[in-house]
C-alpha cells in the first residue's frame, strides 16, 4: 500500500484521490472510517501506482541539467533556461536562449540536448558560410564542395582531398577572429594537404596574425568544449 495524506471534510460526500509532486492525498466524508478508506484504496491501486510513475518521469527530468546553464556563444556567457511545454523549439530572449521541449517527448534531457546543438549548428554554419565566401574570394579559390559541422573532441577543423570541410562545433564559443584563423587554415589546406612551410606561408598571407590565434585555441581550447 501507497502512503497517503487523509483529508476529511464534514461536508463531503464521496471519497477522491488527488495525485500531485509525487504525494497522494485522499479526500473523505468525515464519517467514513480508516478501514474502509484503506479498503476502496486497494482497488485504486493500481491507478495510483501508474499516476505516480508517471509524475516520476517528469519530476526527474526537471532536475539536472535542466536549471539555467550558462554557455558561450562568441566568446559571450549566454543563459539557457529550460522549460516544458506544448512544442518544442528554442527562443533567443534578450536574457538569452530559451529552450522549450514538449510534453509528450519521452527522453526530455536527449530532446534538449539535441535542439541547443541544432541552434548553435544554424549558428556556426550561417557565421561560417558568411566567412568562407570572404576568404575564398580573397585566397582566390572556389568555395569547398562541402560544409560540414562535428563535434570533435582533439580539433578544430578538417579538410580533405574532394575539398569537404569540416569544423568543429565547439567553436562557437570563440571569438570570431578566432572562427576566422580556423577557416582560413582550412582553406589553406585545399592546396597544401600538410603543415608544411608552404603551406604556413599561404595561412600567413590571409591570417597573418596566425601564431597567436593558434595559442589562443590551445589555452582555451578546453574551455569552450560543453558537456551535458
Ligand atoms: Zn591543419
């Protein structure tokens, strides 16, 4: 049998169980005794012990990591609330991103997760395309056959024979004279597939700036990788 939290009234005529923040409260007519109240709530069980796993699911997924996460966007802290709802969809507000998942999502933490990395993904692609198309025109070279966004745990971008690129996502929380060296390194790559000096010298003549970008990635590089 369940615990419970008897309220008798005078005025009530029938029994009611109430089940709300994991606590069962059962309303009765004050003439009717313990025993029987005991008696009836064997029957409801089984509905009581549904209601309460049910409040338990989302009881859980309230707590960690759903109070209000700070991550950083261009190098700038950025609040992130968490709410439940009736859609799901993120809101940038003026005290920064609001995420609503809905109700019916079964795995709340998962949906979350997924749609602060869409949003940041839509974030970093649209900055990036911007750049890309900049220094392209400046490298003189044709835009890469392929954008792509990953998160990578030991770097910053890749490049490959058929001009894919691809950046890490964890970027987002740099400066974006930061984002640029990377690109720039990148493209760089679409000719010298190698860190040799040609290649350093090409980085050198967009970026010239090149070797202190380079440090900053490596002092703060850890910083800007999020968990869940
Ligand atoms: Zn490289």
């Amino acid at each position: 049998m369940f615990e419970y939290q008897l309220k008798k009234s005078a005025r009530r005529k029938t029994v009611a169980i109430k089940v709300h923040n994991q606590q069962v409260t059962v309303y009765a007519p004050s003439y009717i005794a313990k025993k029987q109240i005991d008696s009836w709530l064997l029957e409801k069980k089984t509905w009581v012990d549904a209601q309460l796993l049910k409040q338990l699911t989302v009881v859980d997924c309230k707590q960690y990591p759903f109070e209000t996460k700070k991550i950083c966007i261009y190098s700038e802290q950025v609040n992130v609330q968490f709410e439940q709802g009736h859609y799901s969809g993120v809101k940038p507000q003026l005290a920064g991103l609001l995420i609503t998942v809905s109700k019916r999502v079964k795995h709340q933490q998962l949906k979350y997760q997924k749609l602060l990395e869409e949003y940041l993904k839509e974030q970093l692609t649209a900055y990036i395309e911007m750049r890309l198309t900049y220094f392209c025109t400046q490298m003189n070279e044709a835009l890469p056959r392929n954008l792509n966004i990953a998160i990578y745990k030991r770097k910053w971008g890749s490049c490959n024979s058929k001009r894919d690129l691809t950046f890490n996502l964890h970027l987002i929380g740099a400066p974006q004279h930061i984002i640029d060296y990377v690109i720039v390194h990148e493209l760089a790559h679409l000719r010298h597939l190698n860190h040799s000096k040609a290649f350093w010298q090409r980085v050198e003549i967009f970026y010239p700036d090149h070797k202190s970008a380079s440090q900053w990635l490596k002092i703060n590089g850890m910083s800007l990788q999020w968990g869940f």
